[in-house]
C-alpha cells in the first residue's frame, strides 16, 4: 500500500529494524531449526547449513541467509483464470483477500453456526464474485461433505465455478495436492496450458511453531516450487505459547521463522516472489482462546509489515481479523482497527472477509461488511491529490469564492463530487428519520439484504459445459459444486 | 500520540506540507478574512493587518503569521478541580475526550430518540466518570430544560456534579459565558481561588468557515485569553460547501483558519497554548447529509494532524465519529479507521464518545463501546516494548526453549501476562458455546448492561452541601443535576 502515502508508520526506528534482522539471524545460527521433512533436511545442508541428525535440527549460518536473501523478488502476482483478474502487490495495494478455512458457518436462513459444505463454497463464491472490495477468493471455509480423497478439489472446485477472481488454496498431503493439480490441468486443458497460466494460488503454513518445518506443507511447498507454480508461506507465532510472552520476542520468532521458509524458497528455486505473510498473535491468558482481534495481535502485524518493508518485499496476511460471534461493533472495531493499522504500516495485502469467531465461522453478513472496509482502504490507498496544479486551482477558487461565500457552483465542485468520496451502497449516511422509515436497520441486517439479493439472482457458472465433462469424468465423485439456495 | 512510535504516517512530503502552510499564509495576505467582530477586527488592525472596512475584510500580512507563530506555546491541559485529574497533550496522549453537544439522544429505557435534558447529562457524566477509556468529559448533550439565563450553566452543573475528570464546554453569547464563570467562581469559593485553578475548559469555534470571524464565539475568545483562562477553537470545512470540492483546497481552507484563529490568539495573549483542532468534511452529495463517519473526512484530520505537526503542536479533534444510527458494525468501522488513521499519523486528542447520526444523538451504548476504542488507542500507543535488554532476554529465552518448544512457564510468560494484553471487561474473547450460553448478546447490548450497571449504582455527587448551597443562592434557578434514573 503505497499510492499517495509519503512515509509510513513505525514502531521502530532503522537501526531496532537492523537488530531486530541481526536477532533473527542469531536464532536460525545458534537455536536453529526443527526440521521435520528429510528432502528439506538434505536441501538446507547441501546449501551449508549444519545438521544435527538425532534432534533433527538444523542451524543456518549468517551468510546463507544473507545469501538467500540476495535473490528475494519483492513482488508476488495472485494468478486468475483470465488474466484481467489477476492481482499484483505491492502494486495494486491494497489487496483484499477473505480469509480462509473456517470449519463453521452461520446458516444464511437460521443463522446457527453449523459445519460448512461444498455448496456453501459455491454460494460464497458468488458473493465474492460479486462484492467489489475483494480482489481474492482464498477459500472461506472447508467442507465437510469433501471426500477423503478429494478433500481440496471438492473445495476448488465450487469457487472456481462461481468466481472469476483468483483463488487461494491449500491443501492436506501430496495426494491431494496431486490431484488438486490434476483439477486445474483438466480445467486448463492440459499441463502445459496450466503451466502457462498456473491458475491455482497454493499457500500455506510449513513453519510450526516455534522453528519447526513439518513433514507435509514442507513436502507440498517444495514440490510446487519445483514445478514454478506460486505458492507463499504465512508464519504464525503465538506469544506465551509458541514464541516468548513478548510483543519483541514474539516478532523475533516470526522473523525468524519468516527469514528460514524464505530462504527455503531461494534454495528451492532461487528468485522466486516473496510476500512476508503473517498471523501473529499474543496468547490470551484470562480464557485461553485465540484472539486474532486484539489490539495487540493488530500491533505484532503492524510491526511484521516494518520488518517486510526492510527486506524490500511486500507483506501481508490474517489482517482485520475478530473474536466477536456476530458482526456487530466489535467486529466493525478490531477488523478496522488491525486493517487501519496494517494499511498505514504499509501492509499491501489483507486477509479481511468474512469471518467471525476467531476465524471459526464464517458469516455472509460479516462478508458484506468487511467488503466495505475494503472499499475505504482503496479510497484511503489513493491518498490526498496533492500536485502543483491543484494547489494553484485551489488557491484560485477560494480566492474567487471568498470569506463567507460558498463553493456549492464552483468548477471542482461539479467535477470532483462524483469521485471525491466512496459513495458507498451499505452505509447509512442518511438522516435518521429515512433511516427509520426503511425500518431502522443495523448495518449487518442490510449487509444480510444484499448478500440475499446477489444469492437470490440466478447462478450463472463460469465453467463450459465441456470442460465440466472433462472434469467429471476424471474426478466421477466430485461434489455438484452448486449453491444449496 | 508518541509514546513507542518511531515515525507517524504521513501523506505529505516535508517540502507539501511547507507549500500547504505557504499557500495558507496567501490565502490569509490575499482573500483575507471576513471579521464580524469589531473588538477583534481593530486588534488584528493594530497588529499590522489591512482592513477594508466597507466589507468588513481584514488581511494578514505573511510576515505577521510567522511572528505570532513563534509564540505558539505546543501543549495544552485540561484542568480538572483536582490536579490529579489534569490531562496534559501531547504527554498524555492519545487524549480520549467525548464528542460534544448532540441536541438528542436515545433514550435509555425505549431507545427512542428524543431532546436530550440536564438530567441525560447528570446520567452520562456518571457514566463518563466510571469509564476507564476517556480523559476529558466534554458535555455530550445539550439540554432542552436549560433555561434562558442559564443555558450553559445548566448544562455544566450536572457535569460537574458526577465527573471528576475535566469538563470542556462551551456557551452562547457574553451573558451566558459570563453566568458560567461566576458559576465556577462559586464552585471554586472565588475568583481568585477559581484563577489558580481555572477548572472550566472552554471551546468554541469562532471561525465560520470559510475564513470568518463571527460576533459572539469571537468575543468569548477575547474575554476568556484576556482572563488567562484555557481555551481552544475548532476548524470545520467543509468541502464542497464552505471550501473547494478537493481534499487539498479544504486543508488549505482549514489550515488557513488554523493559523487565523491561533494567531489572533497570540494577539490577544502571547504564549497562548495551541492546540490544533478539528472537524473537517467533504460534502455527501448524494443526500446533503453530513458525513463525519466517511473516509474521506478520516483523511481530512490525518492531514490537519501532519500539519499540527509541521506547526510543532499538538492536535485532534471529532476523530471517530460515525454516520451510523445505531451501535453496529458501520459505527465500529467508523470510529476505529478515523481514531486509528489520526492516531498513527499522531493526533494527541480524539473526541471520540457517545454519538451517533452525525453527531446528533447520544447513547448510552455507544459511549461504552468506543470507551473500549480509547483503551485500545492508549494500549496502541505504549507500543512494542524495543530495548537492548528485551533484545538479550528474547533471545536467551527462544534459545533455552528451542524449536518445537513451548513457552507457557518460562520467565517472561508469568512476568509479562498481567501487562501486555488490553484486558477487556467488554470484548467477547469467549469460545462462541460460552457466548451463547450467556445469551448470545452483539456487543451493543452488552455495552448497555455495562451502562446499566453503573448508572443503578447510588448516585454520589461530587460537590459538598456546602457548596451547593452557595450555587443555588447564586442561581435558584438551577437545574437540580440529578440523573433520572
């Protein structure tokens, strides 16, 4: 996020940045890492990191994270089936993604939180297709009507057949990152066109933490490096449990932990794009539940992004996030409060839409709502107009208004209103007595409205008949991938 | 807004902001001011200002500016009748103060909207006394039952009867602004004990943009520096109607009014403390409402604060405030963009409490929501605990725990839990089973409960019979300041 930003907030200053940097590198020199995956294992030392074989643990001199670092791309393309979707950051910042993976949902006609389906992701789909504040459909939720051996395919398969825009995916073990694959080289019509246009955005978390790189995630990154698909690792440190009780000790580990998939990345395939994504977090003691809306958990994104912008790449991630069950001021508070902060800290990407119940449930509501908070970003992305011009028409303008006068009939008056502010479809700025008479609804009753006037239209797939024949004939038990209303 | 912030946002480069403040300058040399004061249009004329008395504009010279500029004094106190209740800007900050003088507010019991009387602010005074987020009460309603003779005093004696914190008011006209210095004469047991400790905090906005000194606010500035009393004025464009449909042009405006008002200040009283406040908008020109929740008004006061900073003074204002007309996720949004953008670009105060539509109605809900909102601020602004030690102990500390470790029963864990994390009485941060079980309540409804329970606690006025028996000789008029309920 940078259009019309001139400097950046920071919590720390250059030389706390350096460091913090010098911290990080310390813990993968002399604490190191647990390396869980054994080709990883054999990769890092064959690049001259040090292992000791009985603990699995692996130390990463000064110089070869330096090294590493050397080839970082500071930029990272969100690949759509069509290119006019695609979405580059730190470029197009600010991008909105939704987050992902909740295994609940809140029943649109019950409004009871319930395990999440196949046709869910459809319906949802649709949404974000729709919602101009999401740039990027990562998939809200997990379905539990997937079967064993399709479980992300059942998932992909839904939203890229309601949604044009790119889709963020993961996945559980090479099976079913091979035949995620094989979904999209049937959808593109071979391997080749799929690599040509690698349409399916793998992400995810093979950093445990504290320093430890798993078995599986560790296995799919490196395997879809291999074959240049994109893909990008978040990091997630949890103060007070998996990484010091410390806002400092906690941004070290997930620096740390950051700096050592990265780096991994290089190994694998040097140059590959790096986005510095997060989900940090301080661990509440009083109930010991996970709280992505403290303020404290915005702050640790805040500082994450600081330490992004020092490595020159963008940054990003599990960015206005909430605790709060229903989409109420709550929720309006922390998803704003995390998202304002990470915006002016420079964040470029942001994990928004749609979730409630610390990234439990998601909610078609909450999904309308935090569209809005996209919109405002990009309003506020696009900064203050300054320019020599401007500074000389305005001058004018006033001068010929005058004290006392009014500038209703000027010139800019009639030229910029229509683009000045962000003339949103959701909010109320009107008086409260139109605001009563439409039957004084709070702003998640409407979001509800429209997300039920975009469900209630007719569900137009994006696939061609032909190719869902293609598809169905290599996966004869896939999921209808219709919405359920 | 400082503590822990290495560097605040900014949109404007150093070399924009010294062009805005030049084109400001101009303006004030070339279009003038329209002063509707006599007594402050022959002190401006005195100190060296052109004065085309037909039209009643006064122009400043540029070198006139700077010279009272260089008096500005950058800090400001709100004095409480106890020291210990004084806020100090920019030390303090964030300054959490409510948002002032709605003419209406929804009813506790019937949540109807209806005239607010001196009783709503008996009630809202307890309620701002107990509330942990905010520093300064500035009276938050008007009252409909606040005689003629006594429309001020009216208001401030319930005030000052339930808050210890300071109270910052305003009136209307010299007899009214004269009632309610003798009012704090009595309450002090006299003038001169009253001028030692000068407890009432007065506001006005003098300046009618565009760039117009009015009659009366003008004169109660005058009196008030004269007496050494505090006082601060308030900047309002608002863009498309008294300035030009442009972000830049309503800074400038703004900027322009800054300088005008702050500067006359000087005039009056050198040394003058100056705080740089206030409530601009851009014109919601699709249904002519006033906006202070959009976004664009959220920018407009990130502007004036880097501006303020330019100046070397602190400022704030009506930062989030909201369009909404009921305490949901759009007045959460609201609130939290505007207080967080203005915060992290270092606004010091932020009139944030208790309204709605605009600024409009009060409710009681509201004001308990956006407490929370000014302790997230205040838990913001202790920012990330850097220090060399921290760096030494994390480090030892990732160290002794090790990948794959957890961090529960180390050192810091015990020591740091009681103090890093906002623990709030009012968040839901429960598993959503437990949110359920006690009633699924949005956060608007458990706000109310809190409200509820602090205002069926025993109401305990503040000031002795004794001075209370000196008030009502004084004025037997007086409202009785008691709450209704």
């Amino acid at each position: 996020m940078s259009t019309g930003f001139k400097h950046l907030f920071r919590f720390f200053s250059d030389e706390e940045r350096r460091n913090i940097h010098e911290a990080s590198k310390q813990v993968l020199a002399t604490t190191g890492l647990a390396v869980r995956n054994a080709r990883a294992r054999e990769l890092l030392v064959a690049h001259g990191c040090t292992l000791d074989a009985s603990t699995e643990r692996v130390y990463l001199p000064e110089q070869l994270v330096e090294a590493c670092r050397a080839s970082f791309e500071g930029r990272y393309t969100f690949t759509a089936r069509e290119p006019e979707f695609d979405v580059n950051v730190p470029g197009e910042a600010p991008c909105i993604v939704t987050a992902s993976s909740a295994s609940r949902i809140l029943d649109f006609s019950t409004g009871e939180q319930r395990d999440a389906t196949s046709s869910d992701i459809a319906s949802i789909a649709r949404l974000i297709n729709e919602l101009p504040g999401y740039d990027v459909f990562s998939i809200s939720t997990l379905a539990a009507d997937a079967s064993r051996e399709l479980f992300s395919v059942d998932r992909l398969y839904p939203a890229l057949k309601y949604c044009q825009k790119p889709i963020r995916t993961t996945t559980m073990g090479m099976p079913d990152l091979l035949s995620v694959l094989e979904f999209g080289y049937a959808l593109a019509g071979g391997r080749e066109a799929y690599g040509e246009r690698p349409f399916i955005n793998h992400h995810y978390c093979p950093v445990i933490s504290p320093l430890t790189f798993d078995v599986d995630s560790t296995e799919a990154v490196t395997y879809v490096l291999e074959q240049g698909y994109p893909v990008y690792a978040t990091i997630c440190p949890n103060g007070g449990m998996t990484s010091p009780m410390s806002m400092l000790g906690t941004l070290i580990v997930g620096n740390a932990e950051f700096l050592a998939i990265n780096c991994y990345f290089q190994m694998v395939r040097p140059g590959t794009p790096v986005l510095y994504a997060y989900l940090p977090n301080i661990a509440y003691m009083r109930t010991g539940t996970y709280t992505s809306g403290s303020v404290e958990c915005a702050m640790l994104e805040m500082a994450h992004t600081e330490m992004a912008e020092f490595y020159g790449v963008p940054s990003g991630g599990y960015i206005g996030q909430t605790d709060s069950h229903a989409p109420d001021y709550q929720a309006g508070q922390e998803v704003s409060m995390s998202a304002t902060g990470a915006a002016l800290t420079g964040a470029s990407l942001l994990n928004i839409g749609g979730l409630l119940d610390s990234l439990v449930s998601f909610d078609y509501a909450k999904a309308v709502l935090d569209s809005e908070v996209g919109m405002n970003l990009k309003r506020l992305a696009r900064g203050m107009e300054y320019g020599a011009e401007g500074l000389e028409r305005n001058l004018r303008e006033i001068d010929e208004v005058g004290p006392g006068g009014i500038f209703m009939m000027e010139d800019q008056t009639l030229e910029n209103t229509p683009t000045i502010c962000y003339y949103s479809d959701l909010a109320s700025r009107d008086i409260r007595s139109a605001w009563e008479a439409a039957g004084s609804k709070p702003a998640d009753v409407r979001a509800r409205e429209q997300a039920q006037k975009i469900l209630s239209a007719p569900a137009r797939p994006l696939l061609s008949e032909e190719t869902e024949d293609a598809i169905r004939e290599l996966f004869p038990n896939l999921v209808s991938g219709e919405p359920a209303r």
